[in-house]
C-alpha cells in the first residue's frame, strides 16, 4: 500500500460498504436507476472518496473537514436505505445489515475525526 489512505481501518470499511451498496441495489426496479439506486451508491462511494482526498496534502482541520462530508455521506445512505425498504426494495435482512454497517462505520468515522490532531 502506497497511500496513506489505504492503510486506514475506515477507508477499509466503507469501501467494503460501497460494494454491499452496489450488489443490494441491483434488486431495484430498473425505474429507479436515476434516482434512488443512484443516489445511495453515489453517496456510499462518496464516503470513502472523502476520505482519501482528505489525506491528501491537506491540514489537519481540513481532514476533518472531509471526514465530515464522509459522515454526512453516510446519513444520506442511511436515508436511501430507508426509503428504499419503505418501497420494499430490501427485506429487513438486507436493511438491517446494511443500516448495522452504517451505524458502526459512523461510530469509526466520528471517533476517527475526533482523535485527528
């Protein structure tokens, strides 16, 4: 690994979270390819892509900084996973573990931005 990112546990996890994300929306009704299914996998790819440009060249309050877009990233995904069990694109399963590897990967990143010098 040449970058620092990639050495990191959180960018490690939501780049597994982006490929849960693509391999769950594939079930969506082909109607929904410009709306929802790609506005969750656009956030859920976002989350890690914060993460890398942040540890890129930039200073500590910046990396915060896009930490925070990756968090809020992350709420958007919680919200498509929402909407998308209310129009019974997911079963619970599928929901609840999704929505369980967002809530953990959250707890990372505020920890993870929190301990940033």
């Amino acid at each position: 690994m040449k970058f620092k990112f990639e050495k990191l546990n959180v960018w490690q996890r939501s780049m597994d979270l982006g490929e849960e994300i693509y391999t769950a929306i594939k079930v969506f009704p082909e109607y929904e390819k410009f709306n929802l299914s790609s506005q969750i996998l656009r956030a859920s790819d976002s989350v890690a892509l914060n993460i890398s440009e942040g540890t890129i060249g930039t200073t500590d309050p910046d990396f915060r900084r896009f930490i925070g877009y990756s968090i809020r990233s992350l709420a958007e995904v919680v919200t498509c996973l929402h909407k998308a069990r209310r129009r019974d694109y997911l079963n619970n399963d599928v929901f609840e573990k999704l929505y369980d590897d967002c809530f953990n990967l959250m707890n990372m990143l505020v920890a993870f931005q929190r301990n940033t010098n």
